[in-house]
C-alpha cells in the first residue's frame, strides 16, 4: 500500500499551530475524521492517547508520527500537518515538532499501521525529502514530493530485489587458494569451510591447496578465465599474476576457516576488487600483492623463511637426537654425540641438514619480500649470521655467531636491499634488463649484505650470547613462569601467530645447543600436545557437553595430540572460543611449567611420541603431559554447558 494511496487532501494542513501536544493531536484526529475514515472521533482519540502514553512518538529531528490501531477505524488512512513554529510534543531529543503524520488502522487490517509506519519512517530520514515538505506551498505540492519520494524507492527496492533474483538464479563459480606457513592443518581446514559452506550457498567451487607437499588441485588457466571471482586466503607466497583482471579476496587463511560466507559474498556481492599483475606471471613464486597491515605482512615475510626452514630443522634436529641417544656419555662426556662410529654418523649428518637451518631462512624471508632476486642475497645472509663474520675475522675463526636473530635480520635486510636495487635499476637503459637478475642484483645484493652483515654480527652475536645467558641464568621460578607462558602461547590460536611465535623461538634456542635451549624445547612441545589431547578426553569424559558430531570426531584427537597436531583441537574452540581457548591455555601453561620444573629437555625440534626416546626426564615430560591435559579437559567440562540446555 502506497503512503499518497492513503492520503487525503482534506486531512492535510500545512499551516498548523497547537499550544501543546494534547492540542495538537485533538487538532490531528479532528483532521483524520475529514477524510471520513473513522466512525467515532472520541474513541479514536482516546486510543491516540494511550498510545502515547506508553512511550512517546515523537522520534526526533522535528518529527512526530501518532498511529493508533482501533475499531473505531473504518478504513487506515493518513492525517498531515506541518507546524512552520513548532510544537513541545515531550520528543525523544527533546526538540519541538514541525512535522506530524497521524496513522489511523483499522483492527481488520494486518499491521497495516506498522507497513505504513516503516515506509514513512525511511522517507523522513532524508533530511531534503522533509524540508521539501516543511516548505509545499500547497496540498497538492505536499502530495507531489512524497509520491515522487515514495516512487524512487519502491524502484530502487524492485531493482535490489531484481539483483538478488538475478543472483540466486546465477550459477556462481569460484575459485580458492589456501595456504598456510607449515602446510599441514590450516591449509585443508580453510579448505574444507570454503569448499562445506560453497555448497550450502549453491556455488560451485574448487580450492587449490597449497600445502608441505606442494600445490595439489592447481587452478587451471581455463578455469580461472571462466571463474566469477578468486579467494586467497594464505599466509604465505601465492602466485598471483595467473588472477589477473578478475576480482580477487585476499585475507589471512584464518578467515578462510572462520568467515567462509562472508568471503564468498564478497564475489557474489561484486565487493571484491580487481587484482592488477605485477608483470611476472611466468613466475612460480611471484610475491603476493601486499595487503593487511605492516605486522600481517611481517608475519607473512617471517613465516616464509621458517615454513621452508622447518624440514631441515625437523631432519636434522632429529638425527643430532637420535646421535644423543645411541652414544656412549661415559667415554668422553666433552663428545657426547660422537663418541661412538654409529652416533658420529648420525650427528654429521643430522649436523649438514641443521646447518642449512639459518641461510634457508633468511633466503626465504628475502624471496618472500624480494621474489626470486633476493634468495642469494638472503641465503649469504644467513650464511654470513651463522659463521659470524666480522671485517676483522671474516673467516669467523675467533668470533660469536649472529644466530637466528642474525639471520631473521639479514633476511629482511636483504630483502628490502634488493627492492631498492629493483626500484635504482628503473633508472637504467631498457638494453640492460636481461643482466638485471642475473649480474646486478646478484653482485650488488651480496656485497651489500656481506658488508652489512660484517658490520652488526658483533652486536647480534653479544645479544645472542646475553639472551642465553639470562635462560641459563633463570633462576627455577623464572623458567617455570617462562614455560607457562610459552605453553600457553602454543594454545591461544593453535597453529596461528601466537604458536609460531612459541615454536620459532623454541628452534631459535635449539640452535643455540644449550641445555636452557632444550628446556625451552621441551616446554613448548608439550603445550602444543595439550589442547587436542584435552578436547579428546573431554569428550570422552564429559559427553553432554558435545553434539553428537563432536563425540564421534572427539577420540581421533588423542592421536592427533600425540602425533604433535594441535590444529585437531580447532573445530572445537571455533565452536564455542570463550570456554575451550582459555581451558587449553591453561592446560598448555600448567604444562609447560611443569616441563620446565622438572627439567625436562628434548634436542629435537618437534613434538609427539616419536620423539620421546630423544626427551631427557621422560617420567616427568609425562606427567606433564598429563597433567595439563587433564587440568585443560576438566575446565572444559567445568565451563561448557550442556548441548540439550
């Protein structure tokens, strides 16, 4: 029903007065009954009033809009009145009134007074649409403006209703990439919620994986052309000149996980903005467009160094453990882990693998920033912080290795030292362009960084030395509060940010093969182990507390826990984060406490029972272990309600 449909030029006053609100809406009903829609003005009347006096109906801005549903009411109609000088109405801003509609509904019709009232309601928002009522000269100018404002947005409204036909008939198609540092758990999860809530809406969609084992399921040329959109959602390098001139999302692979919807309407919505190629799309590893903030892209730099660092670190580490473990300590204790033929071998070779530990990650830092020029400069920057070189000792013979701090910086320096290579090489003749990459940045690149390498492996190398010092010095209290919070940074996101913060750290220490390193170790592998073992036996223990779903999926977590997958435990804390995070923390902190209590180390950098045999005090690594999975499983089943409540 239209607003002008219910108007009648006979209830329609332009030039009003009222001394205050009960005048004026008797002076309002008297109007209504003009149009001869009402069948008893007193009872009318009254029902005006009790409806004012359940709160008032003067909204604000100079407008008031009465309405009463009544059977006193034989038609619904409309009454209007413009009060050029205003009128006290007791207005919700406490502002006099200039402009008063009065609705009349009769008790046969359906909420008609509530249509009425919803449709005035928007057109009196705009502040033009009033003010050219407040001046109409006439009656029928005052109709004119609101059929002319009424029109306009019944045609706007069946446009949007057009596009929203238009889209649910639309057989959208899709495309998503997803990836995460590591490749293992966030890849697939994000993954799995694209690819469950794309046919919940009707899309068609295919995600391509981008995981440890390389990219599966590729986007093919074909089906990138044919596709309505792109969704990237990776914290690590994805090529993305193949998406250029289609719109593309790009945003962490978190939001794949949790906001699968929203990212999906971002392409059907027409919100996604159109991706621009760098020039470069023959390139495998073209850097991603920059997006997020300053820290995200930090972030993205540092876990490209550390995803492609983690094998050699996992491989290595765990030979030099497993070195440990065969040889004989009572031979020569100043060679524990060569004493014996079979634990030499072991440890040289587990040594070559973890050498190449700090130039794969500064490599791979500066390719992320730089694309492939930067991974030489990168990898002799890491060289570089893993000897310690100095101008006074370049072959390092008497000097303190940077480290991983030294190598995380000559990452990013040389990155960015070869973007600004990139950017002075702009400048040059076009007939130079093929050398660029294959003598400028090269040369250039590597003297910049050996120099500026030489020149802070001193003071990198001292503040590597005092950091150990301060862990070894830690007095039992220290380290204990140091592995609560290290355990309970493995659980706040369980595979996100904070866990990677935990783990780098806990390798950074390793490297440094000191016993406080191993401590460190230790203390945060056993918080990652807490929050999917903790889920499992809490719904294993506390059954009500879990749909039916989540029991069944429940017991595959204390494999997961065992194994050292900590992402098993995220479908849980998405599901109900205020309870389940802060139990895992806790759980994760109480371990890591009593890791380091009892002084618990391990020498390889990963978790789970495969690497127990390598654990010193396993007795105590267990309890533990179990303790904070019990502690975490407990408050879960504390703080969680029951499904059938």
């Amino acid at each position: 029903m239209r607003i002008v449909d219910l108007l009648d030029a006979r209830s329609i006053e332009l030039q009003g007065s009222a001394s205050g609100k009960e005048d004026v809406l008797k002076k309002m009903v008297s109007l209504m009954a003009k149009s001869e829609k009402i069948n008893n003005q007193d009872k009318y009347l009254k029902g005006v009033f009790a409806r004012e006096e359940e709160s008032t109906t003067g909204v604000g801005e100079g407008i008031a809009i009465p309405h009463c549903k009544s059977d006193a009411v034989d038609k619904p109609g409309l009454a209007a009145m413009v009060v050029p000088d205003g009128v006290d109405f007791d207005s919700l801003d406490g502002q006099p009134v200039h402009l008063i509609f009065l609705i009349a509904a009769p008790n046969t019709e359906d909420n008609v007074h509530l249509d009425v009232l919803g449709k005035l309601s928007m057109l009196l928002m705009d502040e033009a649409f009033t003010a050219k009522l407040k001046s109409a000269k006439t009656v029928k100018e005052f109709l004119s403006v609101i059929d002319a404002a009424e029109s306009e947005r019944d045609e706007a409204s069946q446009t949007e209703e057009s596009k929203d036909v238009a889209k649910a008939a639309k057989q959208w198609k899709i495309l998503a990439v997803t990836g995460c540092p590591t490749g293992i758990a966030h890849t697939y999860m994000a993954a799995e919620a694209l690819q469950k809530k794309a046919t919940e809406m009707g899309v068609d969609i295919k995600v391509e994986t981008r995981g440890s084992g390389g990219a599966k399921n590729v986007l093919t040329a074909q089906e990138i052309a044919e596709a309505d959109g792109i969704i990237v959602a990776a914290d690590t390098n994805v090529p993305m000149d193949r998406f250029a001139g289609k719109p593309v999302v790009e945003v962490p692979v978190s939001d794949g996980i949790s906001k699968p919807d929203v990212l999906i309407n971002k392409i059907i919505d027409g919100e996604a903005p159109t991706y621009k190629a760098s020039g470069n799309a023959a390139q495998e590893s073209a850097p991603q467009k920059a997006t997020g903030g300053v820290w995200h892209q930090v972030y993205k730099h540092l876990m490209n160094g550390v995803s492609h660092m983690l094998p050699f670190v996992v491989g290595g580490g765990i030979l030099i453990a497993i070195a440990f473990l065969l040889d004989d300590y009572s031979i020569d204790p100043a060679n524990f882990g060569t004493n014996t033929p079979v634990a030499a071998w072991f440890k040289t070779i587990g040594g070559y693998a973890f050498g190449f530990m700090l130039p794969v990650l500064a490599g791979y830092i500066a390719m992320s920033i730089a694309d492939r020029p930067g991974l030489v400069v990168g990898f002799v920057g890491g060289y570089i912080a893993s000897l310690g070189s100095t101008f006074a000792d370049p072959m390092a013979k008497a000097t303190i290795p940077a480290g991983f701090l030294g190598a995380m910086l000559a990452g990013f320096v040389g990155g960015y030292l070869v973007v600004g290579l990139k950017k002075l090489c702009e400048y040059l003749p076009k007939a130079l362009d093929g050398i660029k990459p294959i003598l400028i940045y090269p040369l250039v690149g590597t003297l910049l960084i050996g120099i500026f390498m030489c020149a802070v492996n001193p003071f990198v190398g001292s503040l590597n030395v005092g950091l150990t010092n301060m862990l070894n010095s830690m007095g039992s209290s220290s380290k204990i509060l140091l592995g609560c919070v290290l355990g309970a940074m493995m659980s706040i996101d369980m595979g996100g940010p904070f866990n990677k913060a935990a783990y780098v750290f806990g390798t950074g220490m390793l490297a440094e093969q000191s016993e406080s390193g191993f401590m460190i170790m230790a203390a945060v592998m056993v918080g990652g182990m807490i929050p999917p073992l903790a889920v499992a036996l809490a719904t294993t223990c506390f059954g009500k507390k879990f749909t039916a779903e989540e029991r069944k999926s429940g017991p595959v977590n204390y494999i997961m826990g065992l194994c050292f997958i900590s992402e098993g435990a995220i479908p849980y804390a998405a599901s109900d984060p205020l309870r389940v995070i802060p139990s895992c923390m806790i759980g994760s902190a109480v371990a890591g406490g009593l890791s380091m209590a009892f002084g618990c180390t391990l020498r390889a950098p990963h978790g789970g029972i495969f690497v127990f045999p390598t654990i010193g005090n396993v007795a105590g690594y267990v309890v533990a272990l179990v303790a904070g999975s019990v502690v975490a499983a407990l408050l879960i089943g504390l703080l969680k309600k029951n499904k059938e409540a």
